[in-house]
C-alpha cells in the first residue's frame, strides 16, 4: 500500500498576522424557503452542495430544495448571480423512531457527475436519484439503516470515468458499491457502523464510533489506528487484520465486462438491503438485534467492531478480577465525532479528542499506517472539518508545485452562555512549532433575529464564482486630484504647446466640476469623455481582477455563505489602515513597526495571480507612502536614524512613482509633471496620497514643519534610484516620470547648496552630484535652465549647455560671467572663465561663433583672444587676411597683439608695416602727450651712460630694467622688430627667447618721417634706420655721443652695420673703424676719450692705417697710450719682414730646381736641327717631334 508521498515535508511560512480574517462570507442566497407554506421556524438547512449552476439544499423537514444559478445581466456591473427555486422534492424514507431530532432530514448529499447520480441519505435511509433535476433512479431503490455515504476515490478524475465507486455504510457492514447505468454491489467490508472515510484509490480511512482504521477495500484489510477519544483503552496502531466479507460479484473488470451487468442485476443485488416492504414489527426487532441500533455518534454504546477489537486484542485480558467486577463502572464519556480527510494523495488526516468543549488534535497517518509529520491543534474538538485547496482561478505555478492549503474547523467558542462559533484556519502542513503563530479565527455571521446554534461547513463538488469588488477597488486606477498642479513646459518643448493648452483647460474643467450644476456637470462631461472612457476601461479591469472562485459554503439558519478566501491585498490592506490612527484634533499619527512588518511580509510573498502581483505592488506603494508622509510630517526632534532608514527603504523597494513623493515635498512638488491626462495611480494609493495633500493644503497659511537636511538626503538618494531605472518599459508615463525625477533632483541640489558656504562648496560632494547631473542631462531642458537661472548658477547652467551642444549658449553664458554677472556658485574666476572661452573656441566648428566670441574675447584680453586665431589645433582656422580686418573692426586693441604674433611666430614680414605702424603709433602717442615719457628716455639714457664697463648693451639694459608701462613694452618691441636679421640677433636685438623675425621688409622713410620730432628721444630707433640707409657716420656718431653704448659701436663696425648679419668686407670695416676712432676721439671726457681710443687701436690694431691713426692721435699723447697699437704694429711689421726673406729663400730653391730638372731634359732628348725639313734630331736623324718632353718650362 505504499506509495510515494506527496508534499509530506513541512514548509517553513512567515508570520503574516494582519488584524483581518483570512476568509470572507458572501452571501450565496439568503431567506431560503424551508418550507413550502413558509412557516419553517423548525426547518433548518442540514447539508448543501453545488454543482455545475445547481444549488441543493437539504433540510431537516427530509427535503431537497433545488435551485438553479442564473448568471448576472452583464450590463449591470453590480448584479450578482442569482438562483431561482426549480424544484421541491420530498426524500423517502424509513421510519426510524431512534434517530435523534437534531439529526432527522438530509444528512448527506453525495454527487456522481461522472455518471449523471446523486445519492442522498435520509433519516437512516439512502436513495439514488438522477442529475441534474433528482428524478428517482434505479426504480426507487432505498437502502435502509444506512449510517454513512461516501468515500470516492480523491485520487480519480470524474470526468475520464464512466463508473464511480461509493461507499455505503449500514450498521453491521460496509458496501463498495459501484454506480452507472445501474448500481452494482461490488463486496461487503466487515467494518460495521462506518460514520466517516476517505479514500484514496483502494486504500481507504475510515472511522466508526470508537476509532479510526485504515482499511483495503481491494484485498479486504484493516489496520487499528487511533481511538477517536484519549481516554479510550487503545493505545495506538494495531497489526493489519482480515476484514474478509462475503463478496457478491468479482471484482471490478473492463468496462466492456462491467456492462454485461445489467439494471436488474443491480437491483437483485441490492434485494437484501431493501426493508421497504418488511412490517414495522420486524424492522423494530431487526433494530433491536444490530449491533448497532443507531448511527448517532453521541450515544454511550459500543460499536460490535469495538467490541470484537477489544475481545481479539493480545493486549486486552478476557477475565476480571471479582473485585473488579463488582465494582461500578464509571460514566462512559460522551462519543466524538470522527473526522477524516485526505490533505495529499498519500496522507490522510485524523482528529483526536477528550471532549467537545476541550482541544482537538490532528494526526496524519500514510497509506502504510504509520504516523508522519507531526501533530497540529484545534482550539475546541471541531464540528466539522474541511481543508481549503487554494483552488482560485488564474493562479501561477509555483516552482515546486505547491499551494497554500488551508484547514477549517468549525469550533463553538460559546461562553457564559452566549451561542458563539468561529472558524479556525491554519495551515496542515506547517512546522508544528510555528503552527500556533499561524493560525487565525473568523467568527460566524448570524442571521437576522437568529443564535448561530446550528452551523455546517462543507466543500462542494463544484466552485462558485463570485466577485470581490474590495480587490477591485483599491487596484482600480484612478486619476489622482492634483488640481494646483501645473506642469513645467514650454512651447520650444517637445511636448508641444497645443497639449499644454489642452492640459490647462482640462484643468479647469476638473477644478469647475465640483462647484457647476447638474447642466454645467454633464457639459463638463462631455469634454472630459476621454476620462470617463479611460474610468471605464479601469473598471472593467478591476472588476477582472475581482473575479474569483470558492468551493466552500457555510449555512446557518436560512442562510446560505460563500467561505471566500479574504485575498492577501484586502488583508494586509486592512492591516495598513490598521496601523494609522487619528486624534479628535484630525492628526495622524503611524505604527511604523507594523508598517515596516507589512513590507517584509509583501517582499517575501511570491505573487500566484495577476491581481496579487498587482496588489502586492500596490501594497509596497501605499506603505512606503505611509512612512515617508508619516516622515515629513513629524517634529525634526522625533527623526531618527532607524526612521530614516526604514522609510529610504521603503521607498527604494517600494518603487512608488516618484511624482507621488515628490507633491508632498513643497519644496519640490512644482517640478512634478504629469500629461495631458494627469497622474493615474492605484485607487487605494490615490486615496492615501490625498490625505495628505489635504493636510498639506491646510498647513500651507501655517508654519509647515521644515524640511532638515537629513529628508532632503532621503529624497535625493531615493530620486538618484529612480534615475537608474530611466529606459525600463514597464514604467507608465516615463517621460513625465523622469523628467519630473531629473527637475526635482537638481532643485534639491541646487538648495542643499545654496546652504554652503564658499568654503564648503570647494569640498562639497553636492557639487560634484550636480555637475554630474547635468553634464548627463536628459530631463526638461527648459525646467533644468529656469532653476539655474533662479539659483543664478551660470557656471554650472554653461556645463548644461555644453551637454546639450548648444554653443552659441555656452558662450553667452561664460560672457555674463566674465562681464560681472553674479555666480553665486564661483566656480571659475573671470580669468578661468576667459581661459575656458578660449580652449572651447578651439573646439567647435561654428566660424560664425569663433569670430563673435574670439573677437570680443581679443577685446577684452588681447593676449589671450588672439590665440584663438592663432592656435594651429583650432577646428576653425581663419587667414590672417580675415582676422586682421575683423580685429581691427572688434577690437582694435588686439591688433598689435595679433600682428606681432603674425611677425614675430610666424615670420610674416607682410605684416612687418602693420605692426610697425601699431608700434610707433603706440610710443609716439605717448611721447607727443606725455612729457614724462619723454623724461623717462632720457633718463634711461643718462644712466646707461653713467654704467661702468663692462656694461650690456642698451637693448639688453631696457629690456631688463624697463618700466611696465605698456607703450615702454611696444617700444622694445619697435627696436627688435627694426633690428630683426636673418642669422642672430643685432645689437639691437634683446637676449629674450622671442624669436626675431627674418627679411623685414618695411618703408624707412615713412618710419624716419614719424619719429623725426622725437629723434632725440627715440636715439636707438634713429641708429637703426641711419645704419639701414647706409648713413653710418651719423649712426656711429648716435652710437657713440648719443648712447655711450660703445660695445654696440664696435659690433656696428665689424658687421657693417646694425643687423645681426655675417662680419662685412675689409675695406667697409677699415672705413667704419676709422669713423668709429674719430668719434671716440671726440669724446667730452678725456679720460673715457684716451680709454675708449686706445682701447679701440689695441683691440681692432688691424684695420688701421699707421699713417692715419698717426695723423689722428692728438701729439701730447704719450706712447703709452698707443702701446698696444703701436706694438701691433711693430709686430706686423716684423712677421711681415720675416715672411719676405722666408718667401726669397724658398723662390730661390724654387728656381735651382726648374734648372737643374731642365738640363736633365735637354741631355736626355739630344740636340735639333730646324732646317728647310723642318725640326729633327741630331742623333736619330730627322723625325717629328713626338711631345717627349711634354710641356716645356719657362725659364724666364
């Protein structure tokens, strides 16, 4: 008998606890007509079942009242199903006077749909009869002192079957009987005065009075189990035992075998059962004689089958002791009724007891006998049993197959008196210690002017379906009443101006309804008949959700009740609402415990249908609600961490649209958008969510409770969450979502730092949020740039710009920073604002932008704007041809600027008069209205002159020692520019790093026009120029008296002039040198005349003549004075003498060796004869010359 067991491991729950009952009553009909006259004070409702739109309902006046489910008008959307009567059938019955009242009428109801019967047992008597309308069947057959029916096969599927096996218990045995066309014994099983059984296929559990046995109704066994009652004498699990009967047909066959049996045979077979026709003498005496004369559990007597168990039982002794005997017996305690049922295919339930006041115990046995998983406990013995198979429509598959399955117990909790029966529910296959925290109680309804003293519970054949408008009504969307909100958008929005005009007016529509008559209400509505469109499609949704189904009934009095499962969301809905309370004075107050318990509960429950994943949703929605409205509304004092916490958890787990959140901030609640059509959330949510805009409303003339810094970190980290989700698709309304998530991000932002100060806001890590913020912008744009300008951040308004490509506007930005515009972020300085400008000028491609911006730039700092035209990187390149023009007209300050870089960079000499002309128009300017610039010349002057040699030249010292004003700087720039050469710098030149441009090419003479006023100002420029027209008498004369820049003098003379070039001919230095050494002799001072001379002869002694420096030299000098000349000369003088005696002697051995080489040719070739024949030899006779001498030698 074993088999593999089915779902036996106990499975570990969470405590879900919620204040409401787990299970609901629905009316299933009400003010059933017990009677036909109508006066039906004694009748009452005995048993119930549902089948297939039938309803049958048995009383204890031996009827069936049948009735008929009509299905609701569907245009009706509040109708419920309704049952018409179709009929009233009287039972027949045996008389059976022992049969106590509260047990007379319809006891049971037993449907075989497979083959179209039902079998009914009535006052003792059992009858077929056919579906659906209970016309008798099998010729009125009655099967008399029947105690029990029952016992189909759990494990069979009605429909694949075209025969049903029942059990049929009498009172000295039990019937397998099998039912079709006709009604077939199968075998009697020696277990008399069954009362109940389950069955599993040929293993079956069954109770009589006393006890509980398992039994095989193929091979006619039994096993002892339990005895029902603890103070019974048996004490467990017994040896398997035969239970052989007399069998009156072979066992089941084929169908094509089980048809040969036809409705007589049936008939004949069931002959003994039928008392109809016995006289009421004999059925009394065959009463009197059974073993057992009445089916009533509560009667004190044993059973037969107790009593042999007793007789045949090892353990029990067939003698007492005489004492013992003659001792009174005590009372027998009153007889429990048996409950078994079959919770797996492979288990079967047992119920134990003392006493019905006291607790009940349950016990699983397997198929074998033994006793698994452990025990579970009622709080009163129960009335009646049944389990809840969580059979509801549109219910996901659990991974490992598995249901919440529920166990009933009908229980009397009466007290002092007072009638009161409730439901106990728990699950049967929970951990047994956990067992106690699972289980919940629902308290019977009553009817009207009714005690609930009779009450029965039964699981019908068949599901009702109903509809829990409760579900439906807080899933249900709804438009949620904002009406002061508006959104944020501009007609340049995508969104585009005609839907912003429709949204307003819809607006006003919404706030007119209220307050408009009947005639303005339905004008109203016609405008508005998207919205009532949209309601009804929301409706009909809802009331989808709503559709369930239930098997279970509950009568009491003439009422009959749906035992609906109270769905998870209406529960831990109610628990929610449970966990709010509010003063006389309207405020609210919230156990944040409970609420938080509720989350975990949500977060750890596995949605089974479409309805409870929506409303587990829905549920993680309201309560994150609750905690963050309960958060902001409370003093700051009373916030603490675990608060904080919990409610950031909530809210990130919760995924509550943020727009809900965020109208509760008002702070915040402006940057929410919604569409045309409004925000359309969860009614219940709906509902929650205007609470508090109300109690915002009320506190907005009042002194709101601030919002501290720590809610605003909460926010911002729970709107950073949401950012991440931007793309997901299951996300209604994403664009306003996100949109309304990035707008109300940045104004949080933006007003947490505002709080700091500049100090702070260095270090801030708000800073770097932000500018992370909006350099990934993909919010409202036009929201974004009006909190920016509000908050008057430009700095970080241009980074929005740069996100958005939007140059021309990133450069604005920065000009109104650098024009002085308030930043109160200072982020940049105007000097890195202008640096910024000019690298992002560099890198865009708009030439239109590179030419405003780079020229106002180069107005504004010329030094730094004309890199923009001059960066060789830049993306926009302009020729200097269009720069020099668009300068001069933008920013003429920058002119000079740009061309020196032209000149001196890029060696453009075209550009040298340009800069030239900027050059003197700069120094002249000054000079001709500034006579201390003129002092300032002249002192430079006088002080060089006053420097004690060595000294540097003039260049270098003005360079070195110049005053910043700017026109000194153009001045060294005049001088470098007209003393430019090709190979290394001039005398004229500085030793800075600036390269000098090569080949000038410029007009002297316009240049010597302008500086001619000045000439004894600008001496170095005067120099330049008479040097460059070959005037060098005049230059070394500038050089000498006007400077005192002697060094420079000397360089003049070596390189013939004042370019840096190659050292000039001889005979230009000879004459330059001679020029040089009269102006020194002209010197005022007579000692820096001898030093200077005689300084000049000793160092340059070779490009002078000693005849004219001779003639020059004043006679009262001494020799000493023209040492050093005159000892160069005398050296010369000497190497000179000695190179000419050194050159005859080598002639001389030169022309020994001609001659001594031409006396050796002549030998060798003889002498010649020129005669009339011409040349010949003397020797060899005449003969041609042949050249053997080759080229001969002058001599001469």
């Amino acid at each position: 008998m074993a088999s593999d067991d089915d779902g036996s491991a106990p499975r570990k729950r969470r405590r879900v606890n919620p204040p409401t009952a787990p299970y609901l009553f629905r009316p299933l009909l009400e003010q059933v007509p017990l009677s036909a006259d109508g006066s039906d004070d004694d009748t009452r409702i005995t048993c119930v079942e549902y089948w297939n739109d039938n309803l049958y309902i048995g009383t204890s006046s031996a009827e069936i009242l049948h009735f008929v489910c009509l299905p609701p008008d569907p245009s009706d959307q509040s109708s419920e199903p309704s049952f018409i009567l179709a009929s009233r059938l009287p039972i027949p019955h045996s008389p059976n006077a022992s049969i106590p009242p509260e047990q007379r009428g319809i006891q049971q109801i037993v449907l075989l749909p497979a083959v179209g019967k039902a079998c009914v047992r009535c006052n003792g008597t059992a009858t077929f009869y056919l579906l659906p309308e209970l016309s008798p069947a099998f010729g009125n057959l009655k099967i008399n002192n029947c105690c029990w029916i029952g016992g189909l096969d759990q494990n069979a599927v009605p429909e694949d079957e075209e025969t049903q096996l029942i059990m049929i218990a009498v009172q000295n045995k039990t019937m397998l009987v099998q039912i079709g066309d006709g009604a077939r014994l199968l075998r009697n099983i020696e277990f008399p005065g069954c009362l109940a059984a389950s069955r599993r296929g040929f293993v079956a559990c069954a109770a009589d009075a006393n006890s509980y046995s398992l039994l095989d109704v193929q091979h006619q066994q039994k096993i002892h189990l339990l005895p029902i009652s603890f103070l019974s004498d048996g004490l467990g699990p017994g040896p398997v035992e035969d239970v052989q009967g007399a069998s009156l047909s072979p066992p089941p066959q084929s169908s094509a075998d089980g048809s040969s049996h036809g409705r007589s045979s049936s008939l004949n077979t069931l002959t003994g059962m039928l008392q109809s026709e016995l006289p009421p003498g004999s059925r009394e005496r065959a009463s009197s004689l059974s073993p057992m004369s009445s089916p009533n559990p509560a009667s004190p007597r044993r059973s037969v089958s107790r009593e042999r168990q007793n007789s045949a039982s090892p353990r029990g002794s067939s003698e007492q002791p005489p004492s013992e005997a003659r001792k009174p017996l005590p009372p027998l305690p009153k007889r429990l009724k048996p409950h078994v049922l079959s919770p797996t295919s492979t288990e079967f339930l047992l119920v134990r007891g003392t006493d019905e006041s006291e607790p009940g115990v349950g016990m699983f046995f397997n198929v074998d006998g033994d006793l698994v998983r452990g025990t579970i406990t009622f709080n009163k013995y129960p009335e009646s049993l049944v389990i809840d198979a969580g059979d509801e429509t549109n219910l996901i598959q659990s991974p490992d197959n598995r249901r919440d399955e529920l166990i009933l117990a009908l229980v009397d909790l009466s007290e002092d008196q007072e009638p009161r029966k409730a439901l106990e529910v728990q699950p049967w296959d929970v951990d047994p210690a956990e067992a106690e925290t699972h289980k919940s109680w629902v308290q019977i309804p009553a009817p009207p002017g009714t005690q609930p003293s009779y009450v029965g519970l039964r699981n019908t054949l068949s599901s009702s379906q109903f509809e829990l408008s409760e579900v439906g009504q807080l899933l249900q969307m709804v438009r949620l009443k904002t009406p002061s909100l508006l959104p944020h958008m501009s007609p340049n929005d995508p969104r585009t101006q005609a839907s912003i005009e429709q949204l307003q007016k819809e607006k006003e529509l919404f706030e007119s309804q209220e307050s408009t008559d009947s005639e303005g209400a339905k004008k109203g509505d016609s405008q508005r008949g998207w919205e009532a469109e949209r309601n009804a499609e929301e409706t009909k949704f809802a009331r989808a959700l709503g559709k369930a189904q239930s098997g279970l009934v509950l009568w009491s009095g003439n009422h009959i009740w749906r035992v609906v499962r109270n769905p998870l969301t209406s529960q831990l809905n109610d628990a929610l609402q449970g966990a709010q309370t509010e003063d006389e004075n309207g405020n609210r107050s919230l156990e944040r415990d409970a609420i938080l318990n509720i989350i975990d509960v949500v977060l750890e429950t596995e949605p089974r249908s479409e309805a409870e994943f929506l409303g587990l949703n829905y549920l993680k929605q309201k309560a994150s609600l609750l905690l963050f409205g309960d958060l902001i509304s409370m003093d700051a004092a009373a916030r603490d961490e675990a608060a904080f916490d919990a409610t950031e958890r909530a809210l990130i787990t919760g995924d509550l649209d943020p727009r809900i959140a965020l109208v509760l901030v008002p702070l915040l609640r402006r940057e929410v958008l919604q569409g045309p059509q409004g925000i359309w959330i969860h009614a219940g949510l709906a509902q929650t969510a205007e609470v508090y805009l109300q109690q915002l409303e009320k506190r907005t003339g009042d002194s709101p409770n601030p919002i501290d810094g720590d809610v605003l970190n909460l926010i911002k980290r729970f709107l950073l969450s949401w950012q991440q989700k931007r793309g997901y698709g299951s996300i209604t309304d994403e664009t306003y979502v996100f949109d309304s998530v990035d707008a109300a991000l940045l104004h949080l932002l933006l007003e947490q730092d505002s709080k700091h100060t500049p100090e702070q806001r260095q270090s801030s890590q708000t800073r770097t949020e932000m500018n992370r913020l909006v350099d990934n912008w993909k919010g409202s744009f036009d929201r974004a740039v009006a909190l920016l300008e509000e908050y008057k951040r430009l700095f970080v308004l241009s980074r929005l710009y740069q996100s958005q490509k939007m140059s021309r506007n990133v450069l604005k930005t920065w000009r109104r920073i650098i024009e002085g515009e308030e930043d109160i972020g200072q982020e940049v300085t105007v000097s890195g604002a202008e640096a910024q400008m000019r690298r992002y000028l560099a890198k865009i491609k708009d030439a239109q932008l590179v030419e405003e911006y780079g020229s106002w730039l180069a107005g504004r700092n010329p030094k730094l704007g004309t890199q923009v035209f001059a960066d060789s990187s830049s993306r926009v390149k302009l020729a200097p041809a269009e720069v020099v023009p668009l300068l001069k007209e933008r920013a003429p300050n920058a002119v000079q600027v740009y061309l020196e870089h032209l000149v001196f960079s890029k060696n453009l000499t075209q550009y040298a008069d340009d800069l030239l002309s900027y050059y003197l128009d700069t120094v002249l300017s000054v000079l001709e209205t500034s006579p201390e610039a003129r002092e300032s010349l002249s002192e430079s002057y006088s002080t060089y002159r006053a420097l004690q040699p060595p000294k540097p030249t003039y260049m270098n010292f003005i360079t070195a020692n110049a005053p910043p004003e700017p026109w000194w700087q153009s001045r060294i720039r005049l001088l470098q520019l007209l003393g430019g050469s090709s190979s290394s710098s001039s005398q004229f030149s500085s030793t800075s790093t600036t390269p000098t441009p090569t080949n000038l090419t410029y007009s002297i003479p316009s240049i010597l026009s302008r500086i001619e006023p000045f000439q004894h100002e600008l001496v170095s420029e005067s120099v330049i120029l008479d040097g460059l027209q070959g005037r060098h008498r005049d230059a070394l004369h500038l050089l000498t008296h006007g400077l005192g820049d002697y060094d420079s003098a000397i360089r003049y003379c070596i390189f013939g002039g004042p370019s840096s070039a190659a050292p000039t001919d001889r005979t230009l230095q000879r004459e330059l040198f001679s020029n040089l050494l009269d102006e020194f002799l002209r010197i005022a001072d007579p000692s820096e005349r001898i030093e200077r001379s005689s300084d000049l002869l000793a160092r340059f002694a070779a490009w002078f003549d000693v005849n004219d420096v001779l003639r020059l030299v004043p006679d009262d000098w001494s020799v000493d004075i023209l040492s050093g000349f005159l000892a160069h000369v005398f050296r010369v003088l000497v190497t000179e003498s000695r190179e000419v005696r050194i050159e005859r002697a080598l002639s001389a051995a030169l022309n020994l060796r001609v001659g001594t080489e031409f006396i050796d040719g002549v030998d060798k070739v003889g002498g010649w004869v020129e005669d009339a024949e011409g040349l010949r030899r003397l020797r060899d006779g005449p003969g041609p010359v042949d050249g053997e001498f080759g080229d001969m030698v002058n001599g001469s």
